[in-house]
C-alpha cells in the first residue's frame, strides 16, 4: 500500500514557474514509476509526465516538453514536477500516481494521490 500527498500547487502568472512535489508513504517507494496526471473540469484526466523507478527514463506529453521536468529523490519518498513557462492552459488539478507499470495510461497506475490546484493567471 502506498499513500501519496501532492503538494506545491497555487496561483502564478503566466510565464511563472511552480514545482509540484509528491510524497510518498511506504518503504517501497523505489519499486514503483511515478506519473503526473491532470484533469480539468468536464475534461478527462490527461497524462502529463512519468518517470521510471530509478529515475533513468521520462516520459512527457507534447505539450509540456521543454518547459516540465520530472524527478525523484527515492531517499526521501518524493517525485517532483518543475513546471516553468506556465500558460493558463496549463490551469487545472494536478494529481500524481504510482504503479509497477512505467507509462503514460491511467489504468497502468494504482495509487492516486488527492491532487494539488494549478491556476495559472494571464
């Protein structure tokens, strides 16, 4: 069992930056990959960005490349998404989960956190 808590989220302007940050319970942590998934309401749940248990490998959706990054600090049970450049598309809930499946679908991902809100000002 794993518990997951996002953190970090808030109200920036356009072009700012936040690091979202998602803690996790368990010993175990190092044995799962760790996406960041974001769902606007009336929207489904859209992948954004993963990285694989050791942290040697991402994933990201296009429209995040070059300005998200992720990372994790397995001694301290923790993933974090540097989000720089924010748009106000980029405005929604933000929810990081974990699973033994390193990849970009909902279903591959087992442990949901309760989600953090980005809101990005224009």
């Amino acid at each position: 069992q794993v518990q997951l808590v996002e953190s970090g989220g808030g109200l920036v302007q356009a072009g700012g930056s936040l690091r979202l940050s998602c803690a996790a319970s368990g010993r175990t942590f190092s044995s799962y990959a760790v996406g960041w998934f974001r769902q606007a309401p009336g929207k489904e749940r859209e992948f954004v960005a993963a990285i694989s248990r050791s942290g040697g490998s991402t994933l990201y959706t296009d429209s995040v490349k070059g300005r998200f990054t992720i990372s994790r600090d397995n001694a301290k049970n923790t993933v974090y998404l540097q989000m720089n450049s924010l748009k106000p598309e980029d405005t929604t809930v933000y929810y990081c989960a974990a699973g033994w499946i390193f990849g970009r679908r909902e279903d591959e991902y087992r442990y949901w956190g309760q989600g953090t809100q980005v809101t990005v000002s224009s």
